[in-house]
C-alpha cells in the first residue's frame, strides 16, 4: 500500500483497528463482527487498517508495531451486564515494567493483551495512543455461531464509538449495515 501524503508534507498517522475473538464461540466473535462491519460501511480511509486478530496475540504485536494509534476490539468479561460496553485509554505512562523477566519469561501462547502492551514497550514499539473498546458478553463458553441479544444491542454504541474516534461523522443507517453482515456470517 501507497503511504498517503499529506499536502503540507506531513504523513497521515498510521491507524490500525484490531479485531479479536472467535466467531464459533459466540459472543467471543464480537472483534471479528465489527471489523467486518466497518469494511462494509465503505467510509474507512485507505489508510486505516482494519485486521482481524482471532485469537492471536502474536497478531496484535506484529500489527501494533510502528502504528501511531491502535484501537482493539474485543469481549471484556468484568462480571457486569451483558452488553456492558468498556471503553479504555491506555496511557503510556500508566503501564508498569517492572523488569525484563515479566515480559520474556511468559510463553508465547500464554500472552495475553497486557503482556502484548508490555512487550511492545519494552522493544519501544508501543504506539502512541491505544484504545480498547469491549463489551461484556453474554455466552463464550460454548460453541455458538452469531452474537447474544445483549451485545447485539450494543454493537451499533461500539461501531459508533469507532468512527467518533476516526472523526468520521457521515450518518449512516449502521442498523441495516449490522443486521446484513450478521446474517451472512450465521
């Protein structure tokens, strides 16, 4: 891809949305789901990325890596509601190396998003601005294609959340938008 160029010279920032989870568990696919609906919605700019993660942490990294800001979307069980949305800004500042065994003593398929975070910042790799947006599920322990009521509900507030973040404003009729891509993944 063609790095876009601003007309004063400054090079756009590099943006990357991470979806994360698993579509045959249910309300763990809500990552997934909303990267599909934003490529539907035809208003992303080419230069944002939007990546599905699965469930591979080793994804983030790599996709984190050299962005200037990165929002990740995920399911965030906190023991609230269903359909709860999280909406978290991570501060560079606010993230704790304690020393270099923390990191590089964790195994590979053990990394969970804040041993991702705190890898990054200790290769100086951490973008600068990162946002994680969730919503409590419902049901991720059983397997289960498409999202409980609770967190469909929620999808259109996440979405829009997204795209306030973006500084995209167009109105646009996310109901129909959702609904549709829902229904093709089922």
């Amino acid at each position: 891809m063609r790095a876009l160029v601003h007309p004063l010279g400054t090079p756009p920032m590099k943006i990357v949305i991470i979806g994360l989870g698993n579509v045959l568990k249910g309300d763990d696919g809500l990552g997934i789901y909303v990267i599909k609906i934003l490529e539907s919605l035809n208003v992303i700019r080419k230069d944002i990325n939007l990546i599905e993660c699965g469930t591979s942490t080793l994804c983030v990294l790599n996709h984190m890596q050299n962005a200037d800001k990165v929002i990740i979307v995920d399911s965030v069980v906190k023991g609230n509601k269903p359909g709860t949305i999280y909406y978290l800004k991570i501060s560079i500042e606010n993230l704790r190396l304690n020393n270099v065994k923390q990191v590089f003593n964790v195994s590979l398929h053990e990394l969970n998003l804040e041993n991702i975070l705190l890898l990054c910042k200790a290769l100086g790799t951490l973008p600068k601005e990162i946002i994680i947006i969730g919503c409590e599920p419902h049901n991720t322990n059983s397997f289960k294609i498409g999202l409980s009521e609770e967190v469909m509900s929620s999808l259109t507030k996440i979405v829009k959340l997204i795209l306030d973040e973006l500084g995209i404003t167009r109105h646009i009729d996310l109901k129909h938008v959702i609904s549709s891509i829902i229904d093709s993944i089922k």
